[in-house]
C-alpha cells in the first residue's frame, strides 16, 4: 500500500480509529467491475480481533458483489461520519 502523504495528519491511536468507526453509519464498498467501478452504500457490523479490524457487511452468498470480491481478489470501503443535510433557499 502507498504510504500517505501527509504523514502528520494519519490517525494511528486504536483508541481513535474505534471512535471514528464507532461513529459511522454507512459504509460504502468500491469494486473494480470491467472498465468501470461498481460502488454500493452498506450497513455493517464491526470488530477488533487479535488486533486486527474486522468488517461485516450485508449481503448474499451471491450476486454482483460477491461476483465481484471472487473475480478480483479485493475490494475497497469508505466510511461516513459526521455528514448533515445543509438546506438551500
């Protein structure tokens, strides 16, 4: 993986990354599909095992993104925290 550029900004305290996970609701999951990317928003489940993060997300045993986990060997995710609905006249 490509470390990040902005070294001084990487949030490193496990106690800090539970937080943030703790905060959020949605869990959006990135697939490479062909020449395009398939993204789909999913609710999830989570936990720390031996250290390591562990994610759960809704799904069936099959379908286009278990099609797509099989095919490529990986998939991306995003997290959201901390957005609100900002109104416009």
């Amino acid at each position: 993986m490509r470390p990040m550029r902005r070294q001084d900004r990487a949030v490193t305290d496990p106690e800090k990354i539970q937080a943030v996970i703790d905060a959020c609701e949605v869990c959006r999951l990135g697939f490479q599909d062909g020449r395009g990317v398939y993204v789909v928003p999913v609710n999830f489940g989570h936990t720390v095992e031996g250290g390591r993060h562990i994610f759960y997300f809704h799904g069936a045993a099959e379908g286009r993104k278990v099609d797509l986990v099989r095919r490529n060997g990986w998939a991306g995710f995003e997290l959201d925290t901390g957005y609100r609905l900002q109104g416009a006249e």
